[in-house]
C-alpha cells in the first residue's frame, strides 16, 4: 500500500504555476497510477477534504480526485432544505462515516457552466485554516480521463460542482483566496 504525501502549503510555487497535461500512454505508467494511488491514501488522512489536486501534494500534473463524500454532503443539504420547507425544524442526523471512493479526473476540461453562481464557504487543504465565501457556478459539466485512460463526462450541481470548480482551479494556479470575500484567517 502507498503512502500519504505531505500536502504543500501555500506559498509553495508549485501551487501558483499552470499543471501540465497527461499523455494517454502515461496514465497507465507506474508513476501515475501510484500518484493517484497515494492521493487517495493522502485525502482519505484528512479530517476535512474532499478534493485533492496533484499540485498540492507537488505534482504540476492536471490530475484531482473528488471523495463520493461530496455526493453525500449535496444529499444531507437537500434532505435539510426539504425538511425546511416542510417546515419540520428538527435536525437530521448527520450521515454516517465511512470508507469512501474517489473519483479520479485526469486532464480535465469545463464545458460547460450554468450562469446562476452561488456563493459558498471554502477553505483549502494547502491553506489551512483559512476560510472565506467564493461565489462558483450553480452546475459545472467537465470531461476528463479517469484513472484506467477511459474518457468521461461528469455533471455536477452546487458542493460537487463546487468542489471541482476549486480542485480545477488548482490546476491552473489558482487558489479560492484568490477569488474569496469574507476571509476568516487562524488567530
């Protein structure tokens, strides 16, 4: 079993540069598929993410993975809102934890965003600690490889999109306190 590598932190430069694309031929090399390997390994030792992309643990490649969570935390919000409008006040249980899968996105592409953006609270694994509300788009469609070289096209709504929107931003050099308001920052 792979290790977890060490999450760079902001203001490392690998963190601000443009990532690199992937060769067909190089998904499946020992290198890639042990890059992804150790990702999951590495978010999986978070207590808070759900998206890791390769610039933050060093790799300038166009890789991240989304932990499934994220479809659970959209499904939780959902259940809540319903339950609001029922106007039924009692809390739901949190979901349950468990051992999650990751979806795997490689050279990655939006192609297409909704025109409603809502704004959110973000924070960041290589900037810890920090918090702050970035408005993103609604929906967000992206085609991309997964890690077996097979092409996919994936359409999220509000936290999923959300997260990939900040996990492709990553990858472009970008980071959410780029684009932030509100920012909360450790005492």
């Amino acid at each position: 079993m792979l290790q977890a590598l060490p999450i760079v932190k902001e203001p490392h430069a690998v963190l601000r540069k443009l990532a690199h694309d992937i060769t067909l031929s190089e998904i499946s090399s020992k290198k890639i598929q042990n890059l992804i390997a150790s990702m999951k390994e590495t978010l999986k030792g978070t207590t808070d993410g759900v998206g890791l992309a390769a610039p933050q643990v060093g790799e300038s490649l166009r890789i991240f993975i989304v932990s499934e969570e994220a479809e659970e935390i959209d499904r939780h919000e959902a259940a809540k809102r319903k339950q609001k409008d029922s106007h039924n006040h009692e809390e739901s249980r949190p979901y349950p934890a468990r051992q999650w899968k990751y979806y795997v996105f490689i050279n990655p592409k939006a192609i297409s965003r909704s025109r409603k953006k809502l704004e959110g609270a973000e924070g960041c694994l290589s900037v810890p600690g920090v918090f702050g509300s970035v408005k993103r788009h609604e929906k967000i469609t992206v085609q991309a490889y997964d890690e077996h070289g097979k092409k996919f096209t994936c359409g999220k709504s509000r936290f999923f999109a959300r997260v990939m929107q900040h996990e492709l931003d990553h990858l472009e050099g970008t980071l959410f306190i780029d684009a932030a308001t509100h920012i909360v920052k450790p005492a």
